[in-house]
C-alpha cells in the first residue's frame, strides 16, 4: 500500500437494505499497477447482488479498480466481473460490482436461496399499529381522580420498559461484535492456513537454479516495506539484513534464511519478505523455482 494513503471507513448506517450472504469460498482479485497485473488470492466472507467482502493476502487502495473472479454455489463456472474498492482495512476489504449482468445478478440471488444466511439486513418497516386506548375504571363519583392516579402509576413502568430495552440492546451489540470479531479471525485463520500449506508444498522442490540478485530485482512486480520494530528504534538497532530465498514458479517467496542481523529487525524483514512477489524466473521457457539473495535495510 502506498505511503500516506489512509483506507477508507464504512459511511452511514451499517445496515444494508440489499443483503449481504455468507460465503465461505475462494476467490482471486487482480489489479493493475504500473501497467502489469497483480493477482491477490483470498477468501470470501459474504456476497450481495452489489458488492462482496474478502480477506486478501495483500492489500488494496481505497476507489482501485480490480477485476474479481470467484466460484458461486449452483455455478460451474467462475463468476468473474469488475468491482471498485469501497472499503479497505488490513487484509480485509468491500467491494462494489461494476457493471454486473441481469445473469450474473440471478447467479447471486440463486446463491442466496441456497446459503439461506443473511448478514446485516436493514429490518422491514413495522406495520402501523392502532393506538391502544388504556381504560380506567370509573369509581362512583371520582372517575376523573381515578384516570390520572392511572397515569402517575404508569410512569415508573414506562421507565423501566425502556431500561431494560437499552440492557438488551447493548447485550445483543456485544455478542454481534463477538461473533463478528470471531468470523474475522478465523476467515484470516483459514486463509493464512492454506497459503501456508501451499507454500510448504512450493518449498519441498528444490531450487533448479540460483539467479543474481540484480536480475531478481527486475522481475519483483509487489514489494511490501518492512515495520520498523519499536523495541529496534528504542536499542538504535539499524542496517541491512540480508535473506536468502526461494521463489516459487509463481513467483511467491515460499522460504528463507536470514544470514545476519538481530533478531528484532531478521522478523521484521521475514514478514515482510512473506507478501513479495515476483514475475515468475523462466528457464527454457517454463517458470521455476529458483533461488536468490534480497536485502532489506532498517534505518532511522
């Protein structure tokens, strides 16, 4: 993400009058920079007829415009469309479809029939209901007195109706933040877990051919900086940690050693290193995995 770009926030009320639908599928996002495209590999979350959230394994800026590509329920093909990025924080994202077919629109709704899950639906207006008129009993010459003691008494009830409205109101919020907190942790959980297997699965074969770092560099299309660690600012640690990696064929890091450095700034760097990619090396026209030297500086 580029220095200084802030992600955008959720505007308005957070209840949507279109709904949103569970799904548990994967997807891919590819967006255009400098003029070559970058595949992003995720998961969804849910699905609307205009818009879809996903944890992505890299991230996105606020108003991109990106091309999706994901594998509904009931489809035997992908349903692939443009979508603008309206929301952005992290890993997680909200997509808004651009241009989506009346076929592709059915596609969604038929999806929606199956998973039978709604999520944030806006509820439907109450029906008008008729005014209840409270009847007081009318005691042999007293039946105005009657009437208003009524209403003294019925006060303290009215106070303590909206009291414990107010109480399961704010019960019903914390366990929707709860389970909402625990959904996100385990999409993120489920995705980091599969990228994980895939890159062990990458790093088992070994490296066909050991490439100059400067002829790497030309081929790197997505370089996440590292953070500098506060404990690292705060002992003044600083230099250049360097890293021998593995590059798999589709240009992913899928393993590496670090060769010197403190502790502090060699996971730094590591995490870092984990969200590079590169144009995949070709040896004989066939992408391969091959192995390379990166160096990441940490300065103050």
């Amino acid at each position: 993400m580029a220095a200084g770009a802030q992600p955008s926030q959720w505007e308005g009320q957070t209840r949507r009058r279109v709904p949103r639908f569970e799904l548990r599928t994967t997807l891919d996002v590819t967006v255009l920079r400098s003029g070559i495209p970058e595949t992003l590999p995720g998961r969804a979350l849910d699905v609307g007829e205009r818009g879809i959230a996903a944890m992505l394994a890299g991230e996105l800026m606020p108003d991109e415009t990106v091309a999706i590509e994901v594998l509904l329920p009931l489809m035997s093909e992908p349903l692939r469309t443009r979508a603008r990025v309206r929301y952005q924080d992290k890993l997680r994202c909200g997509l808004e479809f651009v241009g989506l077919s009346a076929e592709q629109q059915a596609a969604i709704r038929d999806c929606a029939k199956e998973t039978k899950t709604k999520v944030g639906m806006s509820p439907k207006p109450a029906a008008g209901k008729a005014e209840k008129k409270k009847k007081y009993a009318e005691p042999s010459g007293g039946g105005v007195e009657s009437a208003g003691n009524g209403a003294q008494e019925e006060s303290p009830k009215k106070r303590r109706g909206w009291g414990w409205a107010i109480l399961i109101l704010l019960v019903l919020a914390a366990v929707g933040a709860a389970v909402f907190w625990r959904k996100w942790n385990r999409g993120w959980e489920e995705l980091e877990s599969g990228l994980k297997s895939e890159q062990a699965a990458a790093a088992a074969e070994k490296p066909q051919a050991e490439v100059p770092a400067e002829v790497m560099e030309k081929l790197l299309i997505h370089r996440v900086e590292p953070l500098y660690p506060a404990e690292a600012r705060r002992a003044n640690l600083q230099g250049v940690i360097a890293l021998d990696i593995v590059v798999g064929r589709d240009g992913s890091v899928v393993s590496m050693h670090a060769l010197n450095g403190p502790d502090a700034l060699v996971r730094a760097a590591m995490d870092a290193l984990r969200w590079w990619k590169f144009e995949p090396y070709r040896l004989n026209g066939e992408p391969a995995v091959v192995e390379t030297t990166v160096a990441v500086e940490f300065k103050r």
